[in-house]
C-alpha cells in the first residue's frame, strides 16, 4: 500500500485529490489544509508521494519543498506540485529546490493519475536501488571481514612457525603481544591501532625461522661472531614481510626490523636514535624485554616480575622509550594479569 501526504489549503481541492487517490486502488491518503502541520508530519513520517499545492497562505508551496528537502531521508521523495501557475519561473525554481514533477490547475484526472502512477514507480525503484546498495554494503563488509580472519589466521600460523624453532614459547608470543595492546591503549592510540598491534606483534621474530639451528637453539652465551648472525633474524623477518598489501604484515614488517633499536642508540640493525625508531617498534621493545626477562629459557633463569618492572624502569630513555615505559608500567594490575593468563600447558608424563 502506498502512501500519499496531500497538502492544499483548499477543502474541495483536497476531497478531491483524496477521491482520486483512492481510485488508484493501492494507495491511501493523509490529507493537510495547513502547510506546517503538513511539513511536520511528512517529517516524521515516510509517504511514499507528496501532492503540495503551490500557492497557500501560511507557506506556500515552493518554501514547503525546499524545508522539507533539508529533513533527513526526505531528499529522495518524489514530490508533485499542483499550480494555476503557469509561470516559468516558478516551475525553475522549484525545480532547483526539489520538485518532481508538476501538474496544472484544473487537475485533470486521467493525467493525474498517470503521474502519481508514474512517481510512485520511481520512488519504487530508487527503494530497491537503495535495499540493494545495502546489501552489497553488507556483502563487501562480510568479504573483507573474511579477509580480515584469512590475514589473522596468516599471522598466527606464521608466527606459529617461528615459534616451532625457537625456544621462545606460545605463551611468551600471546604475553608480549598483549603487552603491547596494552602500552599502545595506555598511550591513547585509537583501537584500531591497539588491534593492530595485538595481530602484527607476533610476528616480530619471525626472521629467526632462517637462524641455523647451532645458534638459534645454543644452550650458552653466543660467540661475537653467532651473535651477528643472530642480530640477521631483524633483516631476514623484514624482508619476508615487506611490500604486503596487508596492513597488518606491513605493520610486523616495521616492528620485525626495529624491536632491537634502543631509545639512546645503541640498539641494531640500524642504531636509530629516539623516535627516529618507528613507534611499533618502540611498544614492542618494552614488551618483548620485559616477557623475556620473566620467561624461563635453556640458557637462564626467569626473572622475578618485579625485578623485570625494575630494570624496564631503570631502561627508560636508553634502552627503551620513556614513554611507553609508563604507559607500560600505568597498568601493573593489567599487566600481572596478562602474565598470568598465557602460561604454556605443562605435558603430563608418561
């Protein structure tokens, strides 16, 4: 059923519009002698036509369009002006203003028809065209969240993948990552970029795929010449992640290549000094020293929690970002609870 506002001044104008209207047979009517009440309730209500006459004491006709067309969601409906006048002008600026379409005193019937007709074909079609921009809407927000899972899924299995190689665990990857949502939240960042962060971080020692295994899994201090090549897994995770259309592995391609740098540098590959060192890369450095430290490996003891918070504390403005030592530190409920969250599942023996 459609539904039609009519709004004239004249009595008899609009019994008889509203006569016509009901003939139609699947339309009805709501019918006004005043232009403002007729204003507000197409306000607040949806017709699926307007029939506004043009001259009328209170607000005439053109006055009506151009408020009624600044209401939100009624830019769009189809509006039909009735006038005596036969002038031009009055038809341009109309127009201009948002008419449809117009029909000249005395309103012929058949004519009238045919146009209300026609209008409400229009209004028709532009719904549909609008239900289905919708749902396109809808189906490309369902396929890039679909790519969105794929790109979390990649990282995972990615840093899943370095993970198997190296004596740094699960729990410690999941720590740090949260370590670093955690500062970035602290820090004001927006969620997105605390999302962000949380999904890219992972991935920060993935270059240490490519560290032979004498090395990578070497129970005792490194020799000068085994730590550069470890100090190799920042450019070797770099390179595997960049150039990516993805925004999350361009972000692990940045923390990868700088989570080694320190705030006073002296840190590697490239010894930048302060925020010269991307900022990703300044988060995660806080977070992956202070897990490490606190994370049991073959060649040391963890740390205690507090002396781990000490020396992050003590590091500030060297080795780390003042900054996000206390954003890190701000949250020390959070952080104990993240570091008791992801523990690694201990085998039972057989």
């Amino acid at each position: 059923m459609n539904h039609i506002a009519i709004i004239d001044d004249s009595e008899i104008n609009l019994t008889l519009l509203s006569a016509l209207v009901r003939k139609l047979g699947d339309c009805q009517s709501t019918c006004f002698s005043r232009s403002r009440a007729g204003l507000e309730w197409c306000s607040e209500n949806l017709p699926d036509l307007i029939v506004v006459d043009y001259m009328m004491p209170e607000m005439h006709g053109i006055e009506f369009i151009s408020r009624l067309r600044t209401v939100a969601g009624r830019e769009e409906v189809p509006i039909l002006m009735i006038t005596a006048n036969d002038s031009k002008d009055v038809r341009y600026e109309a127009l201009q203003l948002g008419a449809t379409d117009f029909l000249t005193k005395p309103v012929d019937r058949i004519e009238f028809s045919v146009r209300v007709r026609n209008m409400l074909a229009l209004g028709t079609s532009r719904k549909k065209l609008a239900d289905r921009a919708a749902w396109l809407a809808e189906e490309v927000k369902k396929a890039t969240a679909a790519v969105h899972d794929r790109e979390q899924e990649l990282s995972f299995r990615m840093s899943r993948a370095a993970e198997f190689r190296d004596p740094d665990t699960g729990a410690h990857i999941q720590r740090m990552a949260h370590f670093s949502s955690l500062i970035a939240a602290n820090l004001g960042m927006p969620a997105e970029d605390q999302a962000l962060i949380l999904q890219a971080a992972p991935m920060h020692d993935i270059g240490k795929i490519a560290i032979p295994d004498h090395i990578l899994l070497k129970p005792a201090s490194l020799s000068p010449e085994e730590f550069a090549v470890m100090k190799n897994h920042v450019m070797l995770g770099f390179e595997l992640l960049k150039g990516s259309g993805s925004k999350i592995l361009q972000s692990a391609a940045s923390i990868a290549i700088s989570h080694h740098e320190k705030y006073d540098g002296s840190g590697y590959p490239y010894g930048l000094v302060g925020d010269a060192i991307p900022y990703l890369g300044r988060i995660v450095a806080v977070a992956d020293v202070f897990d490490a430290l606190t994370s049991e490996r073959p060649y040391k003891k963890a740390w205690s929690i507090e002396r781990a918070a000490e020396y992050v504390r003590d590091g500030a403005g060297g080795h780390f970002d003042p900054q996000c030592v206390d954003a890190f530190l701000l949250s020390w409920e959070d952080v104990l609870s993240i570091h008791a969250q992801y523990q690694d599942e201990v085998c039972p023996p057989y």
